[in-house]
C-alpha cells in the first residue's frame, strides 16, 4: 500500500514512517528513527500521517512532520 504525495525528490509517502503496536497503542516513528508520537489506533496514526504529509505538501514546514 503506497500513498505518495508530492513532487520529485520531495515525495513523501505513508512508507517512510514505522508503525509499532503496543499494549498502550501504535506507536510511530520517522524513516530517520525519530519517534513521532503514539496513537490509540494504527487507522488514527496513519490519519494523523496523512494529515502531516497534506500539510507538508501544501506548503509547510518538514520541521512538522
């Protein structure tokens, strides 16, 4: 399942991030390892993705994602 969003060498896609689940969650981290954050649901983290990739790709900062 890929989802690319962008142009170019800044295409980013739902394939650069690792999800993780836990007892407590899943859990999400960068394609550099960084750790993202932790979300109730996988479906809720890669919402949350998607939503970071859009805003990203619509002008914002990688400072966000």
């Amino acid at each position: 399942m890929k989802r690319s969003f962008g142009r170019g060498s800044n295409t980013l896609s739902i394939e650069s991030y690792r999800f993780v689940t836990t007892a407590a969650g899943t859990a999400v981290y960068a394609g550099d390892g960084g750790y993202l954050g932790l979300y109730e649901t996988e479906d809720a983290a890669v919402e949350m993705i998607r939503l970071m990739i859009s805003d990203y790709s619509d002008g914002g900062s990688a400072d966000e994602i």
